[in-house]
C-alpha cells in the first residue's frame, strides 16, 4: 500500500472532514480512504459496479409478463393427531 500526504487543506475542509468521519465512527485517514475509493475506484476500472451491471442486465425484461407458477406442496404432509 502507499501513503499520500495533502498540503496547504483548508481547514473548514479539514474540520468537515473530521465531523464526517466521526459522524461514521471512522478515524478521518479510514473516512479518506473510503472516499477515494468511493469515487476514483469505479472511473479506474471504468466499469459499472456490480449492481448496475446486474440492474442493466434485468432492465429490459417485463416482469410483469413473466408467468408464475403455481405454488403446490411437494407431498402430503404427515398427519400427528392419528393414533
């Protein structure tokens, strides 16, 4: 893993920064960190996320003409209250 160091931060933006993390019970370097990987992670690989991928795949289908089938029990279910 690498280190990154950032100078000359406003400090509202360092204060906000604290309060977010906080606020996510996360120290501000984890808050930072997530962040980063939030925002530069998905243009890196310049792919969707799992879940759009899997959203794009299912958007087009009409669910409301798929058929459901009828629901009916496997086998008989076993009687207790017979001697």
């Amino acid at each position: 893993m690498s280190s990154l160091t950032v100078r000359n931060l406003d400090e509202s933006v360092k204060n906000s920064l604290r309060v977010r993390a906080a606020r996510h019970g996360l120290s501000m370097e984890e808050e930072v960190r997530q962040i980063l990987q939030k925002i530069v992670a998905p243009e890196q690989a310049g792919q969707l996320s799992f879940a759009e991928r899997v959203n794009s795949r299912f958007t087009q289908l009409q669910v409301e003409s798929l058929p459901i089938p009828a629901c009916h029990a496997v086998r008989t279910p076993p009687a207790f209250d017979a001697p």
